[in-house]
C-alpha cells in the first residue's frame, strides 16, 4: 500500500478544539500507518481551505499523483477532511477513488472502501451531514456580514480605489491621497460635461494609473481606462461618505459565482467615513449621466441632448440631419414614436429646427437668470476674483507653466524620434504618441499666445470684472452642464410650442 495522507483545515473547523489542528491530523494519520505497516506516499496538506470547494492546491496534487500511479490508498481522520459537498464527495468515493482502484480509509467513521463493512453503507449519509453542516456554517458567517453591513462597517478584502484600510481600526475606511486625487479629477471632468469615454482616454493619454494597476494586481491583463470603469466610478456612493456594500450575492455557498443585487437591497450606511466627493457635486453629476441615457442616437451633439420630451406621447425626441439646398447640415427634432410607427399613425412628426428651439430655450433662461441674479453682487465677487489672482501670481505664472510643458514636449518628440529610429518602438505607437503629443503641444501654445494678448492689455480690474460677468451672462450660462443642472426637461409640442421645466421650482 502506497498511501496518501491526506489533511484538511479550514476557519469554520478551528472552532471544534485543538484536535482538528493540522498538526494533530498528521500524527494520527503516521501512527496508523507506522501501526499497519503502510508505506506513505506522501503528506497532502490543504490549510484555511473550505470542504465545500475541491478545488484546492493540495488536493489537485493527490488527484495527479493517483493518475500517475504513485498513490492506491488515501487516508483521512475523517469523512469531512475530504470534503463537504455531499455530491461531490459521493462522486470521488463512488466513482473516482474505484475507477482509479485506489482504496479510502476514514479514521473515525470507520470507512475503508478495502474491506466489506456496514460502516461503508452509510458513507453516504455521512456526506449529507457533513455537508448541512457547511451549509449551516455559511448561513451563520452570511448572517455576521449582514450585520456588520447594517452598521456600516467595511467588510470588503480591498478597499475601492480612492481609500484604504484605517492601520489600526478594524472594518473602517480612510482616504488615501493619492488615489482619491484621481477620483477627484475624474468627477471634475465629468461635471464639466465630459462623457465618460472622454474621460477615460483623457486618464489614458495623461498616463494616469488605472484602479488595478495602482493597487499592484498582476493579474491585471487590461492596464488601460475603459469608459465603463469611469461610469461605475461616477455612480458609486461611497465616495460621499456613505458605506455602499451588498451589491453582490453568491447563488449558492458551494458556488463562486456571483449575480447582482437590486440598488434597493443593497446595505447603505450614511456619514462612516470621510468624503471624496460632496453630495452636491455627486448629485449634478448623477443628473449628466441620467440625461445621457435618454439618447439613443449619439452621431449628433446639441445641448438639448436627452432634455427635450415630445409633449403629447412623452418619449424623448430625435434628431435627424437634413441637408438645405446650399448642401449645409441642419438638424431637426422629430418624435421618435412617430419615427417607429408612421403607418399606425401614432403621435406626429413634430419637426422643428434642433437651433431654433436651443435659442429659445436659451432666452427663456437667460431672461429668468437675470430677473434672479445680483448683478452688483456677481461683479463685486468677480472683481475679488481678479485681485485675488493678481496677488498669486497672475496671468504670468500661467504663462511660465505653460513654456516649462512646451519644453517638456519638444524634449519628449525628440526621445521619440531617438526611440523609433533604434527601433525600440514600432511605428503604429510612435504615430499615435506622436499625434497626441502634437495635440497637447498646438493647445499649450494656444494658451501662450492667448497669455502673452493678455499681458499686453492692462486692463483695469473693474473693467475686467465687468467683461467676464457679460461674458458669462451671454454664454456661460449656455454651457451644457448648466443647462443640465438648470432645466428638469423640456416639451415640445406639435404647433412648436416650448415648455421649460425647471429643477428649481421657484424660478
């Protein structure tokens, strides 16, 4: 008899006494083989592993070794060394172990597969508790994760990027700095109106580390920003403070495959940790991303884009290109039920030019902003905000930081051209690098230029203040992302009428 010594530990198991130690498994399993005279083939130790998983290191090199030839018996202390899945224990011992005549010996429940036994008859039964025994283990450990999520508490093995594990306080969260200066940025793109695809090649070109590169995961294979990790980013809640856990749930305890949780189920805790992100900045940018699903159709941009509503079926509007006789783009709203269903005569067209109604939008709100903005009030603060920048430094310390990043460039494009023709980088990289580095280099040298203008103007600070509150007044409250903060959504009806529908009510 060539024997394999089989032992199995696991966290579940420490609590049933010292017996069950490693340690004390291996001296009961060579006293009885020194005591029937078996040769040991070897000592197959699986520690901190789970009975309801076979998948484990050690017990992958016993099947191999049984394959090969080395091994014709495997020893246990007990049925539940081997395992706990009763299905996939009954398989080893009724179909695996004989087809491969290897005979299994259980210490304490008196098995051995050798020898006609009644002990032998019940192994089955043994499985089956062994395995209730798993089960009532991992609702007992599901039901302590639950309640540490009611409390807000951190259970997770690694904290989102952005954070890291307190040193000395057990399922608690602090920010870490360097990270969480990433997650800033990211949603500061994000509320400037940017998609999330945007941003992701932004973070890319930039070279900014991604979640699992920062965190040193080699098995990473994708070391690149995708527009999907951004989007999962700018919706997570954690960041404003709120512990977001139970996303998650395994479908069974003997399976490792997981299915997602309704956002209603999911275990969230407010004010556990310090924020990244304020609730006011999380909230704008959730209603950016909400108006962008509305858009089925993303070949045209307009700043209505998923705000304007047909008013007599309610669906979102679409946007068709028509070219005029000129051979010039225009863009037109159109109901989408109209589109789909023309034949069944569902709802009308609603044709009307995408610019026409933008403009009156846009002079609907400008005419409310200005009935409600203190306009001695906004120049005044305007006016600090030029002085302030004057005493740190002005528009000449942008100008100096702007010439050191063009240097910078034309030292990178020289390595560049240095690395190609030593052919250290193919030619398909060095166009795409190239391209962008002379992207970065004409918008830097757009912003020199537009220093240099203004530090020849000596305009007074009242005076500049004065332009940049008309300034704003004509176009800054045009932008996307204030029209998206500012209107809930727009109607239009079929005689081309317009109703806006403000987030602020008061107005």
């Amino acid at each position: 008899m060539r024997a394999a010594l089989y032992i199995r530990l696991s966290k579940e198991d420490e609590g049933d006494g010292p017996s069950q130690s490693v340690q004390n498994q291996e001296a009961m399993l060579r006293a009885f083989a020194a005591q029937r005279g078996i040769d040991i083939a070897g000592v197959y130790i699986d520690d901190g592993w789970s009975g309801s998983n076979f998948d484990r290191p050690a017990f992958r090199r016993m099947t191999a070794d049984i394959e090969d030839g080395k091994v014709d018996t495997v020893v246990t202390k007990d049925l539940s060394r081997l395992g706990r899945d009763y299905i996939l224990t009954g398989h080893y011992m009724e179909r695996y172990f004989p087809e491969h005549k290897v005979r299994y010996i259980s210490l304490l429940d008196g098995i051995d597969t050798g020898v006609d036994s009644t002990a032998n008859d019940i192994t089955p039964f043994r499985a089956i508790m062994n395995d209730m025994y798993a089960k009532d283990i991992s609702k007992k450990i599901r039901s302590v994760k639950h309640d540490k999520q009611r409390r807000g508490l951190f259970i997770g093995g690694k904290a989102l990027f952005g954070y890291k594990k307190h040193p000395t306080e057990k399922n608690r969260l602090i920010v870490d700095q360097e990270a969480a200066a990433t997650v800033r940025r990211v949603f500061s793109m994000a509320a400037s109106g940017m998609s999330c695809r945007a941003i992701a090649s932004e973070l890319n070109r930039a070279g900014v580390p991604t979640p699992s590169e920062y965190a040193h995961l080699t098995s990473a294979k994708v070391r690149l920003w995708s527009s999907e990790r951004v989007s999962e980013m700018l919706q997570n809640e954690t960041y404003t403070g709120s512990m977001v856990q139970g996303r998650r749930r395994r479908v069974s305890y003997k399976s490792k495959k997981c299915v997602r949780i309704p956002p209603e189920d999911w275990a969230v805790v407010s004010d556990t940790h310090e924020a990244i992100i304020d609730r006011a900045s999380f909230e704008r940018v959730q209603h950016l991303l909400g108006a962008r699903r509305h858009t089925r159709c993303r070949t045209y941009d307009y700043k209505l884009r998923g705000l304007i509503f047909c008013r007599e079926c309610g669906k979102p509007l679409a946007v068709i290109n028509r070219r005029n006789s000129k051979g010039e783009d225009r863009l037109f709203f159109v109901c989408r039920t109209y589109q789909r269903f023309t034949r069944e005569g569902a709802c009308s067209c609603h044709c009307a030019k995408v610019e026409a109604v933008t403009d009156a939008v846009l002079s609907e709100l400008l005419a409310l902003c200005r009935a409600h903005i203190d306009m001695d009030g906004l120049l005044r603060e305007a006016e600090n905000m030029i002085l302030d920048a004057g005493e740190r430094g002005g528009a000449g310390t942008r100008l100096r930081e702007a010439e050191a990043k063009l240097a910078g460039i034309g030292a990178h494009i020289d390595r560049l051209y240095a690395d190609r023709l030593s052919g250290l980088l193919a030619e398909e990289d060095f166009r795409r690098i190239y391209g962008a580095l002379l992207l970065e280099r004409e918008q830097l040298e757009g912003q020199r230029a537009e220093l240099i203008s203004r530090s020849g103007t000596r305009e007074e600070p009242g005076e500049l203040a004065a332009k940049l509150v008309r300034d704003f007044m004509d176009g800054g409250l045009a932008s996307r992302e204030a029209l998206v903060e500012l209107i809930e959504r727009v109607e239009l009806s079929e005689d081309r009428e317009v109703r806006v529908k403000l987030r602020f009510h008061e107005l």
